[in-house]
C-alpha cells in the first residue's frame, strides 16, 4: 500500500496500489461479489456479500465474519459508477437488518492501467472525525494492508499467465 496519509483536517483517508494485473480483472475484483468476498476481510475474517447490486443508487450489503462467526454488518450505496475508471460509494456499519450506523464515509475509488499494471487510488471523507478516529483505531490502515496483500495474492491465481 503506497502513500497512506490521514489528513484530519480534511478528515481524509487516501491510499493507492499498484496491481500486476489488467484493469479489467482488477475492476471486476472490486465489483463482483463472488470476486470481493475472496479477498475483502483481513484474514482470518471473512467476507460475506448478502446481496450486491452494482448500479448508481444500488447497493451491497455484506458483513464481515470472525472464525468464531461474529458477524459485522455494512452497507455501501453506489452513488457514482464510470466503468473501469471510477466509482463512489456511501459506507456505513450496519446492524444485520440493514440498519446503518451514522455518521459515514464517502469512497472514491479510481482505477488507471498502465504497462499491464492497474493502479487503484482510494480517497475516504468521514462525516465526523471521531468517525475517521474510530475507524483508525479499529485497524482499518493494518487491515487495509491485508486485504490488499489478499487482493495481490488472487489477482496472480486469476490473471493469465504473462510473457
């Protein structure tokens, strides 16, 4: 994970991450829930995607799963989406009825290809900085790391072979 600042000021979180893998694999790895749930929890937590709807206004509600089976509830509402280039989303946690937890967070996420690399830039606005300050102290840079690390790990599995 390269250039991870936290402005609190701004009350930004920003990262990027160069993939050695096509864009269009990388986009579906971000967009596809049978994709996303592979890689998205840090281990040894999993993702699991109730359902997924990958249209502007439409949404993912998933949960994050303990290996004791603790469930941790979010939902993301897709509020922008220019395929294979950028999408924004709405983030909140969630209680297992869809209930979100306020304040939330704005993702923007754009996707760039170059030389067969895919770069994927993520900029996050929290609502309130004691939200930025509560999802920092949850983990979220180490568990980011992960989670990219198990992004580049099947990205390998699923690209074809190169050279």
């Amino acid at each position: 994970m390269n250039d991870f600042t936290v402005d609190k000021t701004t009350k930004m979180v920003t990262f990027s991450r160069e993939f050695d893998a096509d864009l269009s694999l990388v986009w579906d790895a971000y967009t596809k829930p049978e994709i996303l749930d592979q890689w998205w929890a840090p281990k040894p937590w999993t993702s699991k995607t109730k359902f997924m709807d990958f249209v502007v206004g439409g949404r993912r509600f998933y949960a994050m799963v303990s290996p004791e089976g603790d469930e941790r509830w979010s939902i993301q509402i897709y509020t922008s989406i220019s395929p294979k280039t950028n999408f924004k989303l709405l983030n909140a946690f969630a209680d297992k009825d869809e209930n979100p937890e306020l304040p939330g967070s704005e993702w923007d996420l754009t996707f760039s290809e170059q030389d067969g690399k895919t770069t994927v830039r993520v900029s996050i606005y929290n609502e309130s900085l004691a939200r930025l300050e509560k999802m920092l102290e949850m983990g979220f840079r180490e568990g980011t790391a992960m989670n990219l690390k198990n992004l580049d790990e099947l990205l390998a599995i699923l690209s074809p072979q190169k050279g």
